[in-house]
C-alpha cells in the first residue's frame, strides 16, 4: 500500500536553514529526510484519529459482501456506460 503524501513549504531564517542543514548532513540526510524525522519524532506519540463509519455506510457495506457471495454484482470496464444503462 502506498502512502500518500503532500508538500508543505516552510520559510525559514537563512541562519536555522544552515543550522538543519549541518546536522542533516551530520547523519547523511537530505535536509527534506531531516525535517522529515524531526516531525515523525515530534508526532509519534500523537494517535491517528479513527471514525466509525456511519451507519449507511455500514449497510452499503453489508448489501455489498452479500452481493459478491450471491455473485450479483456488475462487472463493468466503463463506468460510463453502466451509468447510461440504469
């Protein structure tokens, strides 16, 4: 499974960019693998927020495994035309 990612730009005095940039090449990083660990140890005691699903989706869900054990789905290579034909 692939992480999804984003970038995020960050203005900093030109004398703590130097000061990241030594210590990341202390440790043989990229200044972005650097900042990149400062977060991940700054976050790691946080625990990612977990929602229930809601309770339509719970049905959707339910109706969804009984039609792939019933074998009543509909398999489609155009989602288009299976939106046309219903």
């Amino acid at each position: 499974m692939q992480t999804q990612t984003t970038q995020i730009r960050v203005t900093l005095p030109v004398q703590l960019q130097g000061y990241l940039q030594t210590k990341a090449n202390k440790y043989g990083l990229s200044l972005s693998a650097y900042i990149r660990n400062l977060v991940i140890n700054d976050v790691q005691d946080v625990d990612y927020p977990v929602f229930e699903m809601s309770s339509q989706s719970t049905n959707d869900l339910k109706e969804a495994v009984e039609a792939e054990k019933t074998g009543d789905l509909i398999q489609t290579n155009d989602v288009g035309k299976l939106l046309q034909d219903l």
